[in-house]
C-alpha cells in the first residue's frame, strides 16, 4: 500500500532495515559467543571455590593464600567479561535504536519534499 502512496518513501523506509537486519543478526551471533565465554569464566570461577572447599586442609597444607588468588582471579576475570559483554549489549541497542528513529525522522522532510514536487 505505501508503494502506491508514496514509492520513494516506500523505498526510504524499506532501505533502512536489510542493514539493520544484517548488523544485528552478526553482533547477535558475536554476543552469544561472548556470553557462552562469561558463563564459562563463571564455571571456572566456581572450580576454583569447590577445589578451595576445605579449607582446614588448605590451612594445613599452608596454601590457602595460593587458592585465594586462584579463586579471585577466576572472579575477576568472570567479571571483566561480563562488563565487556554488558557495554556490547549497550552499544548494540543504542546503534539499532538510532537506526529505527533516523528512519522514522527521514520520512517527514521526504513526504515534504515529495509533495511539493506533486503540486
């Protein structure tokens, strides 16, 4: 219907979503790599605290300081990866955001142009 309204704004408005559509279908394939990455940290991290699990043995044996620093490194770095993953996730939303309100901001100047030139 909008094609028999208005083709160039047809073509406007349809021009916006196959770039939208292929950026978000790659950064969504990206993000579930780094996501599946953070949860595996987060395994790591709870190896870690389950090998620190006795810790009357690990006070004996003297290395509770060593499964600490294990333990917080592991932590860590979980935590990194999910900050890394959040600010993507923000990035992303933000630039698909932009893209649908440009879109919809470019439609009203080229309906104007468009009538215009009809008159």
């Amino acid at each position: 219907m909008l094609f028999s309204i208005s083709p160039s704004l047809a073509l406007l408005s349809l021009a916006v979503f196959p770039p939208v559509f292929l950026f978000a279908s790659w950064r969504g394939r990206r993000m579930r790599k780094a996501q599946k990455k953070v949860q595996e940290s987060l395994a790591s991290a709870n190896g870690a605290r389950a090998r620190a699990g006795n810790l009357r043995t690990l006070r004996a044996l003297g290395c509770e300081d060593s499964m600490e620093a294990r333990y917080r490194g592991a932590v860590g770095a979980a935590r990194r990866e999910a900050i890394s993953v959040g600010d993507e996730s923000a990035v992303f939303g933000a630039v698909v955001h932009f893209a649908a309100n440009a879109s919809l901001l470019a439609v009203p100047p080229s309906a104007a142009r468009a009538g215009r030139a009809a008159r």
